[in-house]
C-alpha cells in the first residue's frame, strides 16, 4: 500500500484527551465563556405555579426600565407557538395556561444580567390558580383534570411474550418506585445568539443534538432553516438534559428583535427549571418459576411520570417496558407501559433512560426469588442469563455478544477487599464525610449483586445515521488530516476517539477536528452510546474513500491537492 497505517495514537491505544490540557488549565471556552462586542443579556420570567390560567399579562413597566432593551410575551413567537423533540406540544411561553412551576411565561434582554433581572420583576403577571394533578397514578384517574385536550396519557404499550398465563411453581410480586432525578451537569445552560446581516440567527450554544435543535428553532423563528445556523459552543455535562431545548428559542427571538447579540445563562436554580429531568417511576412485577430456579414468567405494570409535556417521554416508556423481564431468558411474559402528563416538571433524557427504572425493579424482583427458593441471588442470575441466539420478549434475538454469565462469573471470582474496622479508616472516606456526622461506630459491611442491561443506540428500530467529512492535504510538516462532523463533545470523549480512528485508517499523526455546527448533515444526538458507533463509522467510511483516492494518485508522497470526502453511516 501506499500509505502506511500506522497505530500511533490509534485505536487500541490510551491518548491523551484531545481536549484535555485546555480543560485542566482553565483555557477551554464553555457556553458560559461566551462574549460579543454589544452583547446584551437575556432573563426569563417563569411560572411560580403548578397549574394555573394567566389572566392578564402587562409588560409595559419592565419594557419602560432604563437598559432594557426587549420584552417578548407569547404574541411575539415570530412562527410556530410550540416546539418539542417528538410531539411539538410545549409552548415557546406560556400564553393562557401554565402546566408546571418554572414554565417560561415572558423574556427579557438587558444591557446587564442584573438589569435584566430587574425587569423580570416590573412584569405583572395575574394568575387564577388552578388544582394540580402532581400523581402519576391520580393522572389515569378518570375524574382528573386532563393536562391536555387529548388527555393525560402520553403512550401505552404491551408487551405479550409466549403464553403470559403460564404457570410456575414459586411465584414473587413487589411494587418500586424511583423518584425524579436531575442531571445537574457541572454546566448549567447557556448559549450567545447573534444577529445576521442576511436576516437570520448564528446560535452558539451547548446542546446534545445540534440538527434536533434546528428542526425546532427554524419553524417557531418562522425562518428558513439555512437561516439558523448553530454552532456547537464548550458543553460541561449534559447527561440527557440537553437533548431538548431550554433557552435556544429565547435568545434567537431576543436578538432578532434588538439586532444585537444575546447571551442567556441559566444559574443552577434556573436550570432545575429548565432543563427536563429523569422519570419517576411506579412498577409492578409478579415473577414465576421452577423449584429448580428456572424462570417461567414475568408479569410487569411499569407507569412513568412525564411531567407537563411530551419531550422523549414515548421512548422512556418504550425502552422501560422492552428492557422489563432483564437481562434474562424468559420463555413467557406480559409487560404493560404506560407514561403519563402531570403538573410536574417536564422528564425526558437522563442516561440509560427508562432501562435504569426497569433494572431496580427487576432485579430487587430476582432477589426475592432467590430468597424464596433459598438460592444463591448470583446462581439464580447465571441459571437464567442471556446468551448469544436467546431471543427477547419483544421478539428480537441476540445476535451479538451477550456476555452476562462472563461478567457475573468474573464479578463471583473476585476476592472481597480484606476485613478492616471502619474506626480506622480515614474519616473522609466514611458516610458523611467533612459533615463529621460519625466515625465508623454504626458502619456495617454488605454486599450486593445486580446486573443491568440497556440499547446501544437508538430503540425501537429507530433508522439511524451520522455524516463525516475528512480532508488530507500537504503543508510544510507534511501530511495533516481535518475532520468534521456534526457529533457533540459532551466530556465523553468523541473527539479524542475520532482524532484515533483517523490515524489508524489514514497513517497520519497530525489530526484537526473542527468545531461542529448545521453546515454538514446530522450526526445524531450524543446520547444512547451511539457516537463511537455511529459517527465513528461515519469517519471510518469516508478516510477509507480519502485514502482510495490518495492510492490512485500514488500516495500521499505525490499529492498536489487535496483530496476531502463525505460520508454517512448507517446500523443497518
């Protein structure tokens, strides 16, 4: 061959973070970090109510404050009143009713954040309370306020595997719930929209799926989406809270008002507002076996909170209910899901989505077989596991690696950390820590055991993709490789992994990759471990085509020009 593939910081090997020395030094830009000459500042009034109808909305105070620059209601949405990853049913602001305290009723920008601030206080907002439905279960009540016209149920499936009537010789039932849990990435939201000469918006911001955001800024900015162009800023954390919107909107229609560049941060209090969080959950699970230990059936009633709007709530429930027998052969089952609206907080992406509601259900379940048939809980895991050719209760077989007994063996043959009195350990490292509430006196030693299981990638047969494009040219330090893609660094590492695969499918040391934004075709969202998979390949795909191209005109040691390629991945 003509290009020799070398693996020097290739795949295979630990790197260094492409990132990681401008982070550890304090250099990196994050949203936060974001600036502009004449750069104003954007604030959000937000509902201090559950449920209730805005009455009466006056802004002409606020609008009269020294510094402020705008105040935008509901009536100034330029398009689209209403945006949403799935179903488009959350308001840009809120105009007659609101559906969960923190919901955002009115913007402001100001010369200064604390001006802005100010602002926020000049808006008289009249509110007529209204009782809010807050339980999941109070939600399927017929004789609940429906949140929305349609009702408070966002999506019921079931599951029927084999013969869901089966009979076994031990049968054990309980009921779990998980509560709401926030993200709270070290990050709060933040993002710097930017006015443009041709009549539409620059967006700097920090999000999980630039495209996603695209598709729902363009219609509600009633702008063309070539107009909207967005560009990935430092993202500290993300952990599925930003996969929907939070101030993206807000500041596009800031400034395209003003005509000035509009920075939005949230404070941590804000973002618990304004961000969607993980599902709460209530699960029922009746589980049935053989005295030997071999399971027989799974019954399973999985209900999930999604709070006021729909966000990912049908895939949440989706992915709870498919994953809901484990990580375990199960020849019969009946799993029914089923998520719902309150007046809560909206729920939406938070990591392992729905899989990790099911996972404490199921295998609080599997514990109190094994007690009930007075079995080890890790032999009764390793009798039932999954394996390469089982076939899962919604049909699909595994086809791939299904290494669950390897992982519980490994995990059994592991020796426990040797005894040691917790009155002797380091205070720093017992419960409670600097709160110096103990010193070991009340700690016990315990040992658990439990195994999970979740989708690479999109569920449900989503038809997934991610676009590449590579570039090699020749500069006086000889070869260097440019990459780009629309992937997001969410601090799990695509980039680094990205600047590998370059090099080992090209042989070449020196890799740039460029910032992302909407000018190249999606890459997806980070989230479900798709990324290395996904974009990856993407990558893998078009250095192959730029390294074809290179061998046809003799090698990287004959290139006069340079040679570039784009292409898109799919899983199936």
């Amino acid at each position: 061959m003509s290009i020799e593939i070398r693996r020097k910081g290739g795949i295979g090997e630990s790197v260094r973070r492409i990132d990681g020395i401008p982070k550890v030094k304090g250099e990196f830009e994050y949203a936060s970090d974001l600036r502009r000459d004449g750069m104003l500042w954007g604030a959000t009034l937000r509902s201090p109510h559950p449920h209730a109808r805005i009455v009466s909305l006056d802004v002409s105070a606020a609008a009269a404050e020294p510094g402020v620059c705008a105040v935008l209601t509901a009536a100034d949405v330029p398009g689209k009143k209403t945006f949403g990853l799935d179903v488009q049913d959350q308001p840009v602001l809120a105009s007659d009713v609101v559906r969960y305290a923190g919901e955002a009723v009115a913007i402001v920008a100001a010369e200064d954040p604390e001006l802005a601030r100010s602002a926020l206080k000049k808006i008289a907002v009249n509110y007529a309370v209204l009782t809010p439905v807050t339980d999941m279960e109070e939600a399927l009540e017929p004789t609940a306020t429906s949140i929305h016209p349609q009702g408070n149920v966002v999506r019921t499936l079931q599951i029927v595997h084999g013969d869901p009537n089966a009979r076994a010789d031990v049968w054990v039932e309980g009921t779990y719930e998980t509560g709401m849990q926030d993200q709270a990435p070290l990050g709060p939201e933040s993002g710097l929209a930017v006015p443009a000469a041709d009549g539409g918006v620059d967006l700097f911001i920090a999000t999980q799926w630039l495209h996603a955001d695209l598709e729902q800024l363009a219609p509600c900015l009633e702008l063309a989406p070539e107009k909207v162009r967005l560009h990935l800023s430092g993202v500290g954390g993300a952990f599925g809270a930003r996969e929907d919107l939070s101030m993206q909107i807000h500041a596009c229609m800031l400034a395209l008002r003003t005509r000035r560049p509009v920075k939005m941060s949230y404070g941590r209090q804000e973002s618990f507002y304004g961000h969607v969080h993980r599902h709460p959950s209530r699960i029922w699970m009746r589980h049935g076996a053989l005295r030997d230990g071999t399971l027989v059936n799974v019954q399973a009633r999985l209900l999930v909170d999604g709070g006021a709007y729909t966000s990912t709530s049908p895939a949440v429930i989706g992915n709870a209910t498919t994953f809901a027998a484990g990580p375990y052969e199960v020849p019969n089952a009946r799993l029914v899901g089923t998520a719902v609206f309150t007046n809560n907080p909206p729920c939406g992406a938070m990591r392992g989505f729905g899989a990790v509601q099911a996972c404490f259900a199921y295998e609080a379940q599997i514990d109190r077989l094994a007690a009930a048939l007075s079995l080890d809980p890790v032999q009764l895991r390793l009798k039932n596991a999954l394996r390469s050719g089982s076939v899962l209760p919604t049909g699909q077989p595994i086809t791939g690696a299904a290494p669950v007994r390897e992982c519980l063996q490994r995990l059994q043959d592991l020796p426990l950390p040797a005894e040691e009195s917790p009155l002797d350990r380091d205070p720093m490292l017992l419960p409670g820590g600097t709160g110096n509430v103990g010193h070991g006196e009340a700690i016990k030693r315990g040992v658990g055991v439990a195994v999970g299981y979740k989708n690479l990638a999109y569920s449900e047969g989503f038809d997934d993709s991610s676009e590449a494009w590579v570039r090699v040219s020749i500069d006086r330090e000889g070869p260097i490789a440019e990459v780009k893609t629309a992937a997001v660094e969410v601090g799990q590492g695509i980039d680094t992994i990205v600047t590998q695969i370059v090099r080992t499918e090209l042989g070449i040391d020196r890799v740039v990759v460029r910032q992302p934004d909407t000018t190249i075709g999606s890459a997806g969202s980070s989230s479900a471990s798709r990324q290395t998979m996904m974009t990856g390949g993407a990558v893998q795909l078009a250095c192959q085509a730029v390294r074809t191209e290179i061998e046809r005109h003799g090698g990287l040691q004959d290139l006069r020009q340079p040679v570039e390629a784009s292409r898109v991945f799919r899983h199936r």
